[in-house]
C-alpha cells in the first residue's frame, strides 16, 4: 500500500513540473524587424507569435508606350525614263545646171527661180528640208550680172532653216575664161567664213548637224582641185572632221559617154571618208557605183555611189529631194519637174527616182 502511495505521489510532482513556467532570460535578444498583420487577423491563442514576412519589391508596371500616329512613307516617285529620240529623216533640194533658166529669166514669164524657191518653202516642213545643194552652172555666163539677179528669187528659200550650198560651173566662171572673179563676188558666199572656204569660195564646206550626228558636205568647183595647195586643203578638212562621212559635191565627174573625169577619181580614190558624189555637167542622169579597198587587202572596204543630174531642158527642167535615213544611212532619192509633178524614167538612163541602202 505504501508503494502504491509513493508512486501516486511521485506522478503528482512530475505533473506539477511540467506545468511551472521557465525563469525569463536576462539577456537582451535583437528584437526581429516585423510586418504586422492587420487588426483583422483572428486572434491567436497562446502566446502572441511574431511573423516575418519577406516584402518583395513592389513592382512598379512597365508604362505601355502610347503609340505615335503613324506617318504613312512618301512614295518614292516612279521616274519615267525619257525615251531616246528616234534620229529624225531629213532632206537636201539637189539643183544642178540652171544656167538655161537663169538665161531665160529676164522673160516676162519666166517664173523658174519662183516656183523652185515656193516647192521649197511648201515642202520645207513636211520632208525636213536642211539645205539646198547646187552642183554648178547656177547661170549660162557668170560675167552677166542679170542672169545671177534672175537667180535671186531661188535665194530668198535661204534662211535660218535652210542653207545653200553651191559650187562653180565651167559657166559660172567663163567656159573660155576659167575666172572665178564674178563669181566669188556673189553675196551667198558671204555665208561661209575665210576658215570653211579656200581661196574666197572655189572650194567650200559646211558641217550638217542632222538627225543626231554630222555630215561633211565638201564643195569643189571647177578645175579648183589641181593644186598642190588645193589637194592640202582638201586633205586638212578631212583630217579636221575625222570620222564623219563625207558628201562632195563637184561640178563634172561622169560623162554621158559613160567615162568619167579621172582627177575627180583620183581625188575621190585617195580619201575613204567620201562617201557619196553629187555631179552635174553631162546631159540626162546616172547613178553609178565605184568599189575601193582602202586597206589594200584585196577586199571592198567603202562603196562610193555618184548621182549625176543635169535636166535642164525647159520643158522638163528636173530637180532632186535626197531623203537621208540616220539611223540606216539610206538615202531615198526622188525626182521632180519643175511644176513639181515626179519625173519619169528615161529608158536608156534607168530609174529617175530610187532608195540606195547603207549610202553615206
């Protein structure tokens, strides 16, 4: 009995002990920084526990760019390309031995020189008229003033459009004489500077700037070419205007014997750059082709074509239109009476109007 006392008495001092509350402590302990909790938070049984909270950051949200009014791009321009220029066909009035209509033109109808000079202008427009080219015996005596004045009319289609070429006849300068002094006192050579003419016009040049590149049209009169000064000449314009096809223009060259004058060969041989001849003096017309082999290699180099005109019967007096093609180098050559209607072939003569490929 008394050990079971013993033992009730035992359990009721180990109960007790557990019960007893621990001294405090004397040392200060660091008091834990806290984040309340708010009032609202149930109350906690017990003694009150401090909780730690961590505090992340607060974040502080990315402002959304406003977005800027979008300026629509300037479009870039389409550039049209501008269209290369077609080289344009133009026109020389080819004349040749007038001297009947000038000897005839002091005649109270006498109305040549007027109805040349008006084609001229009426054409002047539609087929891109440049230039009048004359290949000598303008008039029958050029030491007869009033057979250069009846000649005059023609002159006034002359102008800042149009421009005369001529080059003397045997009887421009005298057919017995050979003096060019009344011919070179006639006023249209003033039209051409000391520079583009040799001895004050028996020979002559002008550079035709047409259809997008340059022709060299070389006027030689007659007999003008013999001299060793004259050949100089001729060879220092050539050399001047290297490169650009050249149209001579002299007074003889074929005969209606079918021959021809060989200086004006020999000048025509020895200088590739000419590459068309236009001649008078022998009655009717030719058209005629020389080959030469520049290079001596035994091969054509350059085909030189030569149109001989010379219509000067009053009843069918004929002038030419050569239409030249820049950008194949034709040249249509069409022919017409003096009241302008076309001309008709001559059956031992050939066609009076024709197109020659690759003339110039």
């Amino acid at each position: 009995m008394k050990r079971v006392l013993w033992l009730l008495l035992i359990w009721t001092v180990l109960l007790l002990g557990c019960h007893e509350k621990p001294a405090p402590s004397t040392e200060a302990v660091a008091a834990p920084q806290a984040t309340e909790l708010p009032a609202t938070a149930a109350p906690v049984s017990g003694t009150p526990q401090t909780i730690l909270l961590t505090i992340a950051p607060t974040s502080v949200p990315t402002p959304t760019p406003t977005a800027l009014p979008t300026q629509a791009p300037t479009p870039t321009p389409t550039l049209t390309a501008t269209p290369t220029p077609v080289p344009t066909p133009f026109s020389l009035v080819l004349l040749s031995d007038t001297q009947a209509l000038a000897y005839n033109g002091n005649k109270p109808n006498a109305t040549a020189f007027f109805q040349l000079r008006d084609w001229i202008e009426e054409h002047r427009a539609s087929d891109n008229i440049l230039g009048i080219l004359h290949t000598g015996d303008i008039v029958d005596n050029g030491f007869k003033q009033w057979e250069w004045d009846n000649v005059a009319p023609l002159l006034e289609a002359v102008h800042d459009e149009v421009f005369f070429l001529p080059v003397a006849g045997n009887h421009d300068i005298g057919t017995q004489l050979k003096n060019y002094s009344a011919y070179l006192k006639q006023p249209f050579l003033n039209a051409y500077p000391a520079e583009q003419k040799f001895e004050g016009g028996k020979m002559l040049y002008r550079v035709l700037s047409a259809g997008g590149e340059d022709v060299l049209l070389m006027g030689v009169g007659w007999d003008a070419a013999k001299s060793k000064a004259a050949q100089q000449w001729i060879d220092q314009v050539l050399a001047d205007h290297a490169g650009m096809p050249c149209i001579l223009l002299t007074h003889g060259f074929l005969l209606s014997n079918g021959t021809y004058l060989k200086p004006v060969e020999q000048l025509i041989a020895q200088r590739p750059a000419i590459r068309l001849v236009l001649c008078g003096h022998a009655r009717d017309y030719q058209t005629r082709a020389f080959a030469y082999d520049d290079d001596g290699d035994g091969f054509t180099d350059r085909t030189v074509t030569t149109l001989m005109l010379n219509m000067q019967d009053k009843a069918k007096y004929a002038f030419r239109l050569l239409t030249f093609d820049p950008l194949t180098h034709a040249l249509t050559v069409k022919t017409y009476y003096l009241n302008g209607a076309p001309a008709e072939d001559i059956p031992d003569c050939g066609p009076i109007s024709f197109t020659l490929e690759n003339a110039y």
